[in-house]
C-alpha cells in the first residue's frame, strides 16, 4: 500500500505508467473484453486496488464504485463476490460511503445477503457495517436485515455466526433483536400451498451474459430463428426473427425464487423434472411461480414461468416438479446437490 503521492510516485519511475492510466486500463479492458476469465481478473484487480486510500480519488473519477453496484446483481457470482469486496474496501472512505449510501448501496448490498458464496455474505455484513452512519442507520437495521442476522447468528459456520453476532450488538438495539428474534421463533412454518412469486424482463444482455457462463453459442439465442412466412408479409418482405431464451436460464429464475424465497436460503435441489411447453422469447416479461406441494425431510415444489402472466392470453413457457432439502446455510455437512 502507498500512503502517500509522493511515494507512489517514487515507486512509479519517470517512465512508468501513471497509477490513474493504469486503472483507466483496467476499466477499459473490463468493458471492452468478452472473456469471462478477464472479468474476473480485472474486477479482482480493481478490488485490490481499493484498499489504498492513495487510489480513492482515481477510482471515484473512473466510476468504479457504480461499476461495482452495478455488478452486485450479477448472476456471475465472481463478480458478484469481486464487486462487493471492493465497495467494503471503498467504504472506509466518508466520501465513497455517503456516494454509496446515496445510490441506494445499502439495499444492493443487503441483496448479497442471500447469496449461496460464504465470502460475499461475510463481505457484505462487513459492509453494512462500514456504511453505517447516523442518516443510514434506519435502513441498515432494517427489520428485513436485521431478521438475516438473527438466523446467521444461530448458523453452525462460526465465521458467520460470530459476524452476525457482531452486527447485532454493535448496530442494532437489544429491544430491534428481541422483537425480530420473537417474530422468527414464531413465524408460519413452511406449509403445503405456500406461494412465491418474482417477474422479470428478459433482455438480449441477460442472454449475452448466461451465453459466456455456459459456452452455449447456439445461434437460436443470439441471431434467432425466423419467425415465420406470416410474420415476413406484415413486416413488408422483411425477414424477422425470434430469439429464444435458454431453457436453463428459465429453470436458472425458478432456482433463483426457491432458493431466495421459497423455501428459501438453505435449498438444495436433489432433484427435478422440467418441461417447455412453448418458447421465450428475448423481451418478454416472465412471472415465475413456486407452489410448495408436499412437507416432510423432503420438500416438493412445482414451478412454472408464464409470459404475460396477466393478460389474457398467458403462456406458460416452463413448468417443472422438484424435491429440496432445506439446510442450515452456509452451515457445517450441508447435504450435497444442486442449489
């Protein structure tokens, strides 16, 4: 670490590379790439960076810290896991932590909360504590935060429990735990016919982004198929197309409702049977359901993804059936399967 100008310009040498040219490099480079593997590289990179005080006004000019938010909703959990270390490092600043806290950081890092990496978790505990001031306090200690770090305290990984354990005597009030700690104790268990929702957009970019996770460069999901001799005629001759949606980012938005909210953190799929009815296409707006269907050791769901859930005429683009383990998360011998 440099901790002052004239230091890292001793280090640098006449002929260096500038510490701002550098980074704008890396930003650069982390725009400009299509390698997965280089993101990686480059967002563990500008993370490091943003341990040094020395760094702070270089990366607030080349909006790393947005780049950072951006990227805390990402399906990518390496980048997620990157991008919320580097803002836990950035906030230690006043100035990056008020920029933060005014972008809505606060919930985009609370968000990390159910995330299934052990590392982004803690992160973004640690985080929520940096960015605690006097005006922010309010939605750091919110009751849904707050409900997280009573279950974290009583998780059997003692990195977690301790941390959650440090949140709630530093941050919050004895009266905010007793409450929270009453309502978990007595909340509904799952039961039969319990219902969760979530509805999203899906956009040429989500496609982008899950075609380099997977390595699926199969055209029908970037170039598209045609739409057909009808379709041709009322576009005066033109040829359009459809692009369709990978059925596994389909099935990726009902793993991503069980295992955020029904049942929730701790789901582990052990098994499932899945059906695609008709396409998705790129641009439509999909309302994901998950039904609990059966309650024992094992808990069944059924799920579906419906187009136009609210219309008239829906379309039902998946539906499926599988059986969960609910463990304790991120706790020691969880069973093994698929999240």
């Amino acid at each position: 670490m440099f901790s002052n100008a004239e230091r890292l310009k001793q280090r640098t040498g006449k002929k260096g590379t500038g510490r701002f040219e550098y980074l704008q490099e890396l930003v650069t480079e982390f725009q400009d790439t299509s390698s997965t593997e280089a993101k990686h590289q480059v967002l563990a990179n500008l993370a490091n960076f943003a341990y040094d005080p020395i760094n702070y006004d270089f990366l607030r000019n080349l909006k790393v810290i947005d780049l950072f938010l951006d990227h805390l909703s990402e399906p990518d959990c390496i980048l997620q896991r990157y991008s919320i270390c580097g803002l836990c490092n950035l906030c230690l600043d006043s100035q990056n932590k008020d920029y933060i806290i005014n972008s809505n950081g606060v919930s985009a890092v609370a968000s990390c909360l159910s995330s299934a990496d052990e590392q982004t978790v803690l992160s973004a505990i640690t985080t929520l504590m940096f960015l605690t001031t006097t005006e922010s306090k309010p939605l750091v200690t919110s009751a849904e935060i707050v409900e997280c770090m009573v279950r974290f305290s009583s998780s059997a990984n003692p990195r977690l429990r301790n941390l959650a354990t440090v949140f709630l005597e530093d941050h919050c009030t004895p009266q905010q735990v007793t409450e929270v700690r009453r309502q978990v104790e007595t909340s509904a268990p799952l039961r039969k016919g319990d219902r969760a929702t979530a509805t999203r957009r899906i956009t040429e970019a989500d496609l982008r982004v899950f075609g380099a996770l997977t390595g699926d460069a199969n055209p029908v999901h970037t170039a598209g198929i045609p739409a057909g001799a009808s379709a041709a005629a009322s576009a005066g001759g033109a040829p359009p197309r459809r692009v369709l949606v990978h059925g596994a980012f389909l099935n990726g938005l009902a793993a991503g409702v069980i295992g955020s909210q029904l049942p929730g953190p701790g789901s582990v799929v052990v098994g499932q049977n899945l059906r695609f009815p008709r396409p998705c296409l790129v641009g439509e707006e999909v309302t994901t359901v998950v039904e609990v269907t059966q309650v024992r050791k094992i808990v069944e769901v059924t799920f579906r993804c419906v187009v136009d859930a609210e219309s008239d005429d829906p379309k039902l683009v998946l539906e499926g059936n599988a059986k969960l383990i609910v463990a304790d998360v991120y706790g020691e011998g969880a069973p093994s399967g698929e999240g």
